[in-house]
C-alpha cells in the first residue's frame, strides 16, 4: 500500500496513514467494526433459526409476535433502529442496575453495537432462514421422520444441512450488510472504522486521504468475504450438480 | 367381502406371530374421509400387495402404520405392541412413536434419499445417531448392503449423480440398514423409467424371497401376482377385495376388482 502510494505521489498521505499515526487508529477501528459485525451475524443467525422455526411451526401468537418483530425491524430505518435499540437497551441496563443498588452502568460499546445490530440482522434472518427451510424438499423430513428421528436431530441432522445451499446466497448479503451497517453506530459514539475516519480526517483535514483509505479497507472486507462465502456456498451444495453440468 | 381381518395365510390357524396389525383405521383429511375402517394383518414373512386406484387411500393407509399420517380413529399393533393413541387418533406418546418407526422401514415413491450426503451416508445415518451403533461397524454393514443393492463402488456418490433406479435401490439399503420389522413401499416404481422399473423389483423379489416382511403399494400388477402371499384391493378407503393373488387376480369377485384390473391390464 504504502509503495504504491509513493509511487502516485501520495508521500504525505502514506506518512499519515502511518500505523503508528492514524493508520492504526483506522485499522483498530476497522477491528472494531469486524468485530461487532461478526457477533451481531452470529446473533443474528441465532435469533433467525428461532425466527424461522417460530414462524413456521410456532403458535398463533408466536408467529404474531415474530410477525411484528420482522415487519417492525424491516420497516424502521437502521439508523433510527439503532438510535431506539441503543438509548432503550442502556436506559434498561442503567434502571435495573439502579434497582439492585448498583450506579450507572459503562456500556460496553462492542457489547452495546452487537445487540443492537444483532436485534436488526435477526429480521432479515429470520426470513432468509424462513425461506430456506420451505425450500427443503418435505420428502427429505418425512424419511427421517418415518426412521424415527426425533424433531431436534431432524432439525440438525436434515434440515438446517439441507436449507444451507439455499440460505447461504441471502446470509452472504446479511454479512456485507452487517459490515457496513457497524458504521450506523458512528451516531451514538462507538469508535468504528467510519468515526475513526472521521475523526482522522478531521484532524488532519486530510479528508479524501482518510475517506478513500476507508473505503479501501471496506472494499477489501468484500472482496475477502466474497472469496470465503464462495467457499462455504461450495461445500453447501455438495451433492447438487452444478447448472453448468459437472462431474460427482 | 366385508371381512374383519385379512389374515394373510390359508383358513388353517397360523401361529406366525403378527407383524402388523390394523385395525378398523379411519382417515379423514377436513371433510374427506379417505379411510373409511380398514382392517389388515401381516405377520411375519407376509408379502402384502396393496392394489387399488388413484386415490383409494393406499398410501393414506401406508403412511397412517407410521403415523407420517395421523389416523383420526382405529387401531395399529406393531409386533404385538399397540401404538398408544388419544381419543382424537394422534399419537399419545411420541417417544414410542419414534421407537416404533425404527422398525417400520418405509421406502418412498420419490426415494427421498438425503441430497446432501453420500450414499454411505445415506445408510449410516440412522444406525449411528438414531439407533446408535458403532460408526465402524455400520459402515462395514452399510457397504455390504450397498453391494448387495449392486451398487458396490457408489459408496461416495451423492444421490443427485445417479439415475432413479439406482436411487431407489440406495434407498432400499437405507432400509434394510435399520434391520426392520417390516418395510413399507409406497409405489417404489412408479417414479422410474420403464427401463429402470426391472432392477428395483428385483432387489424387492429377492427381499420377499428371503422372508421379509413387506407392505407393497404398487400399480404392477404382475409382479405383485408373483411376490406376495396376499392382495387387498382398496377401492374408496375400503378393503373392497382380498385373498391370495390367484383368487383376487385370477377370479376376481367384485365388479369393482373386475374393472379394475382390467383397466390395468
Ligand atoms: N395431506 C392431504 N390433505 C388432503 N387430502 C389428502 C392428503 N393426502 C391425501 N389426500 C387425499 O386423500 C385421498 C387418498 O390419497 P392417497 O394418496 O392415499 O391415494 P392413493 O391410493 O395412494 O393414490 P395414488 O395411486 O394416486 O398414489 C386423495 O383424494 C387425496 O387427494
Ligand atoms: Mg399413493
């Protein structure tokens, strides 16, 4: 990077882009940002497969609850969500911390984006999760039922491994989204990789510098993404002849 | 005909002890009653083939032994056990259900074989985390019977890569891999390219041959003549006609049977 850099005449960019300067600032932001963006997918699926299952097998009022949770979520605007979700989730911390005695809680920021973002990326999960699973042959559900497999290991052992191919296009999405949605939380204060940048460029007033380093650094969570979700959707459909025409 | 049971063997007491019994089995899906009292007993090594047309409830009937189907009244004694029922048909105790249908094993028209594992893993799948046998040795079984299915050196193809037949006879090992009670085809050939329908019903003569015990739905005529011990005909949820296949297919008494089978022919 820095070579490069030198190379367009950009030396002064590649000084302040240096890591012991703010480049680490945008690269411990960029951590950040990866790391609230990984919990709040692996929340997200988690809530999703309960999602799905609730909504397709559920009672009535799960399923109503679950209806209003989806349409709720995917309705609001994300920046709105996570002002509600963030301010909501703390004021609810502080008052049973206030109730058991204790004082006002620090929030911890990681903790606070995941569950705020995690809450958001459950809705769309659940629906791509939701869709996967009725995609799943019934024939496939019956010959494990009809073999006696109880409804849990049906789920493990046939289901969820048969939805994957299915899931795994929409779930891929719900990662990017997740990564960019980490810069949401710039609003309320959460150093990510964008308030980081901000910060940076307005030190600096270095802004293109800053701003396009940064989008650098999303692009490049893409393009790996893109390469490990090619993997995952590969051994996915393990068993299914490629479109293309291929050979076992 | 209007008897009670079907006792598969000749008017002499037979003393082989009872595989399947169903007794007075109703079915009704909203308003349709598509089973209305259906009585059938198959004992050990009984061929049974289940005749009848499109939507008589042959496979309502298959489906209701194992309760992929939930009977809405009636009874089924599975190797002498009852299966617990509410008042309203449903299955009062899912475990026994569950340990029931280990015994049962049920091979479809679709085959139904899991796509995303292998052959082997196909038949390994409900010894080891259902029944809980040792991987190695289910493994070791799971080939044999894939041989034996002559579909040796498949072991690590999935099903999507090989052609019906060859589904179909995986999907036979499947079954003889939980060493079942009885086995339950719901019109194994149906599926199939004529070409193909001859190698699946060889694997199932020899099955019959060897004593199992078998409920067959089937449209081929001749080759339920020649393996089974028994037929029933089904004809609007009831057991219109049944006996051995010489008398049901060669003197058939109801015109119903009559018109049937020579709408088949
Ligand atoms: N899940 C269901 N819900 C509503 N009706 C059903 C259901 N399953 C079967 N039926 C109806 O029950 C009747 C009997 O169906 P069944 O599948 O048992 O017939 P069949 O004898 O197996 O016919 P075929 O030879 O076509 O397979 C049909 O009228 C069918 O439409
Ligand atoms: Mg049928």
């Amino acid at each position: 990077m820095t070579g490069l850099l030198e190379l367009l005449g950009l030396g002064a960019s590649a000084e302040l882009l240096s890591l012991s300067g703010w480049g680490g600032n945008l690269l411990r932001g960029l951590v950040n940002s990866l790391q609230i963006a990984f919990g709040a997918f692996g929340m997200g699926l988690v809530i999703g497969l309960f999602g799905a299952y609730g909504k397709l097998y559920g009672g009535k009022v799960t399923r109503d609850l679950l209806a209003i949770y989806t349409t709720v979520i995917r309705a609001v605007p994300e920046l709105v969500l996570i002002l509600i979700l963030y301010y909501v989730g703390s004021d609810i911390i502080n008052k049973i911390s206030a109730a058991m005695g204790g004082g006002r809680v620090e929030i911890n920021g990681v903790a606070a984006g995941i569950w705020v973002l995690g809450v958001v990326q459950g809705a769309y999960a659940t629906e791509v999760l939701r869709g996967a699973i009725k995609a799943v042959p019934t024939g496939q559900i019956e010959a494990a039922k009809s073999y006696g497999m109880p409804a849990f290991m049906i789920m493990r052992r046939v289901t969820i491994p048969a939805m994957m191919s299915f899931a795994v296009p929409g779930l891929a999405n719900l990662w990017l989204i997740a990564t960019k949605d980490t810069a949401l939380l710039a609003v309320v204060g959460f150093n990510e990789l964008t308030l980081e940048t901000r910060q940076a460029a307005s030190s600096t007033r270095a802004y293109f510098t800053f701003f396009l380093a940064a989008g650098a650094l999303y692009l490049m969570v893409t393009l790996c993404s893109g390469v490990v979700f090619a993997r995952i959707e590969k051994w996915a459909r393990r068993g299914q002849p490629s479109l293309k025409g291929g050979t076992a | 005909m209007d008897t009670a049971t079907a006792d598969a063997a000749s008017p002499e007491i037979d003393t082989r002890p009872e595989a399947i019994r169903v007794a007075g089995l109703h079915k009704s899906f909203g308003d349709l009653e598509v089973l209305k009292g259906v009585s059938l007993t198959a004992r050990q090594g009984d061929v049974v083939a289940i005749i009848g047309g499109s939507g008589s409830g042959k496979s309502t009937m298959l489906r209701c032994i194992n309760f992929l189907e939930t009977p809405s009244a009636g009874q089924i004694v599975i190797g002498g056990e009852e299966v617990a029922m509410r008042p309203d048909g449903s299955p009062a105790n899912q475990k026994q259900i569950e340990r029931i249908r280990t015994r049962l094993a049920m091979v479809f028209q679709q085959f139904n074989l899991w796509t995303h594992r292998t052959l082997l893993e196909n038949v390994i799948e409900v010894p080891v985390h259902v029944l809980k046998t040792p991987r190695a040795e289910a493994e070791a079984r799971a080939r044999q019977l894939l041989e034996r299915v002559g579909l040796a050196g498949r072991e690590d193809t999935y099903p999507a890569y090989l052609s019906g037949g060859q589904q179909q006879r995986a999907a036979i090992a499947r079954a003889l891999a939980v060493d079942p009670s009885a086995m339950l085809f719901d019109e194994p050939t149906s599926a199939l390219d004529p070409e193909l329908v001859g190698e699946v019903l060889t694997v199932i003569r020899d099955l019959a041959a060897e004593g199992r015990t078998m409920l067959l739905v089937t449209h081929e005529m001749k080759f339920a003549r020649e393996v089974a011990n028994h037929v029933v005909y089904l004809y609007q949820g009831r057991i219109e006609e049944q006996g051995p296949p010489a008398e049901v297919f060669g003197n058939p008494q109801s015109e119903r049977l009559k018109q049937f089978l020579s709408s088949v022919a």
